[in-house]
C-alpha cells in the first residue's frame, strides 16, 4: 500500500469513529441533537408573540413565553379580543351578511386613508381584498424584536396602552398613541399591525420595508435606510381560513393639500391599482377642510364603493347623479370636539329614510345605539 492509499484509509477510519461518536452523543442527548432553533425569530413569530399568542416550542421566542409579563399580557389580549369579537365583530358580520355581502367578495385591492394601525376594520369590512393601501402620519418605527427588548413587561404594557381605545372604542386616540408609540422599545405603527394581522388569524409570509420613488414605485431597503421621501412597509401574509394571499402597504405620510403637493409619490402609488373600494373611518373630519381637497377629491374619482362614518366625505360631495347612498344606523352630529362639523342635510336623509338599525359601534359614536355609518356605491 503507498502512502497515498493509506493516508486515505486512516482517514476513512477516523471519519467513521467521529461519526459513531456523534451519534452515541446524539441519541444521549437529545435536545442537543435536534435543529437549533435560527438566532432570529421571524416575523410571524413575533406578530403572534406581541399578539398573546402561542409560538411554536422551536421558535426563539418561545422561552419568552415563560416570563410573567408575556403571561399576563397574552390573558390581557385574550380578554379584550374575546370582549371585542361578542360585542362588536361577530354583530358586524352578521349586518354585512345581511346588508353588505358584496364586500366578503375577492377583490384587488382596498384603500384606506387617515387609517393610522387600523387594520383591524378595513379587514372586517373588506376582507378578501389581495391589496390593502394604509396611510397614516405614524411613524412606522423599527422592526420589532422582542429578543432585544430589556424591559419586556414596559413594553408589552405599552403595546396594550396604545391599542387599549382601538379594542374598547373604535378607534386610535391620536394624542395618546403618540405618547405610547414614542417609547423606545416597541414604537411605531408595526407592532399593532403585526398584532391585528395575527389576531385575524393571518400568517405572515415575508415582510419589505422600503420607501416610494418618485414615479410612486414601492422600492425596497433596509429598515430605517430611506430610498425615497415616503417610507413604507410591505407585510405579505396568508389568510389561515381560507388561504388565500393578501398584502398590506403601510406608508408614513402627510395626504393635505401641502403634503400631497410637495410630494405626490404616495396617489401615483395608489393610482397604480386602478379603482377600488375605499374605507374612512374616525377620520377627524380633516375632509371637511379645504386643506384636505385634493385626497377628497382623489378618493371620490378612484372608488367604487365607499364605507364610511360622517368624519369621513361630507354629504355635499356625493353627486347624486354619481352615487347611490344607503344609510345605516343614527346621526346624532359629531362628537362634542367636532360639533363644528355637523351636517343638518344629512340629519334630514336619516329622518326622512329610517334607515336599518346598527348592532355595533362604529367610529367617534362608538355606543352602537348612536352610531352611524354610510355606503356610497358608484352609478
């Protein structure tokens, strides 16, 4: 035998020892030999984590879930996403079957203006759409990794406060989501949307952050890396009952006449996907305001169909030879802080048509004996 030859077995031999060795190892220690858990936990992780939901046992986050701060905030969200399904979605779906099944339909796409983290009611309301376009001046903040966070019970606390009003009310206190999503762990828009798309019982696939270009073309980049003026987020998920693939864009940005006029990457965005439904909801009037006619304006010739409560298009702008409107519920007027914007000729249409009653809440009158809503169906 030459030396090559057996240079060559020795280390056939020596591999083969190391191999039985490892397996002896292996079987003794099992733990061990089974695939350790990828360093980073992915985002449908951390979307059903910040939701109070279980992760699977390999899952990063899944030692988390033996502090006490994640316990209580899962029996805290449990609690308030059981309240809210009895008292609120479960009578919304049962209206829109009866007055609205059109909307359950698939469609391409669903915009919803002024939405801030809203994901939850555009979802409820149109929920097969493959596209929803969400805007709101609420910072995005950075991707959120609870793995990093040092005071995991202040911010999980802080998560709940922020969406505490969505969950009893409606809708997001502005002033107060401010305070909760400028906290340095877990701020920004992005938890409470992971959290909504994971309470809907949706599983994210991937998620693209990325910024607008000038002709309005969504281009990726690294998280906090802008690429261009409007920042977004791209979150691509799958629906769990049916199965079907849905996306959602989040862009931070200003839609008054200024804001539109010095940047007007975010419509040539929108404009992208043709018409579509819209849904405005608890939208504190601005488009009420002449600062606020150009989004009016656009929302009105690019929707087929709008949902909204009395914050949202005034009565004034639905040309009847255009639009078809049907009513549904109350009109009380606005809340005390928008009493400015009260609508008497909407007052008399909800008179003269008694209208069908609402079961659940919806926007500013979130007591559903008070509550208004409108659907505007194109001609």
């Amino acid at each position: 035998m030459n030396n090559k030859s057996f240079g060559k077995t020795v280390a056939t031999v020596l591999f083969s020892i190391l191999a039985s060795a490892l397996s002896v190892y292996a079987q003794e220690n099992p733990q061990v030999a089974s695939a350790a858990p990828p360093a980073v936990a992915g985002p449908n992780d951390i979307a059903r984590f910040l939701a109070g939901m279980p992760v699977l046992p390999n899952s990063p986050l899944a030692p988390l879930m033996r502090d006490p701060a994640w316990q209580e905030h899962s029996a805290f969200f449990e609690k308030e996403f059981t309240n809210l399904n009895l008292r609120q979605l479960q009578k919304l779906h049962a209206w829109q079957g009866t007055y609205l099944p059109e909307t359950t339909q698939p469609i391409p796409v669903a915009f919803y203006m002024f939405s801030g983290p809203d994901f939850l009611y555009v979802d409820q309301f149109f929920p097969r759409a493959s596209v929803y376009v969400l805007c709101g001046k609420e910072a995005m903040g950075p991707p959120p990794d609870p793995l990093r966070v040092a005071n995991l019970s202040g911010a999980l606390g802080n998560l709940e406060n922020a969406m505490k009003s969505s969950l009893t009310t409606t809708y997001f206190i502005t002033k107060d989501m401010k305070v909760d999503l400028q906290q340095q762990t877990l701020s920004g828009v992005l938890p409470i949307l992971y959290a909504f798309i994971a309470r809907a019982d949706k599983s994210i696939t991937s998620v693209a952050y990325g910024a607008l270009n000038g002709s309005g073309a969504f281009q990726e980049s690294a998280p906090g890396k802008r690429g261009g003026s409007i920042p977004g987020v791209r979150i691509n998920y799958t629906d769990n009952q049916s199965g079907d693939s849905q996306t959602m864009y989040y862009f931070t940005t200003d839609i008054s006449d200024g804001g539109i006029k010095s940047n007007p990457a975010f419509l040539k965005f929108c404009q992208r996907f043709g018409t579509g439904p819209s849904f405005l909801k608890s939208s504190s009037y601005l488009m009420f305001e002449e600062g606020f006619a150009t989004i009016r304006n656009f929302i009105l010739e690019h929707s087929n169909r709008i949902v909204q409560d009395d914050s949202g298009i005034p009565l004034a702008y639905f040309n009847p030879d255009k639009w078809n409107l049907r009513l549904f519920g109350n009109y009380l007027g606005p809340i005390e802080l928008f009493k400015q914007h009260y609508q008497p000729r909407l007052q008399e249409l909800f008179a003269q048509s008694n209208p069908p009653p609402l079961d659940f809440g919806f926007g500013y009158r979130w007591n559903y004996k008070e509550a208004n809503l409108m659907v505007a169906e194109r001609k």
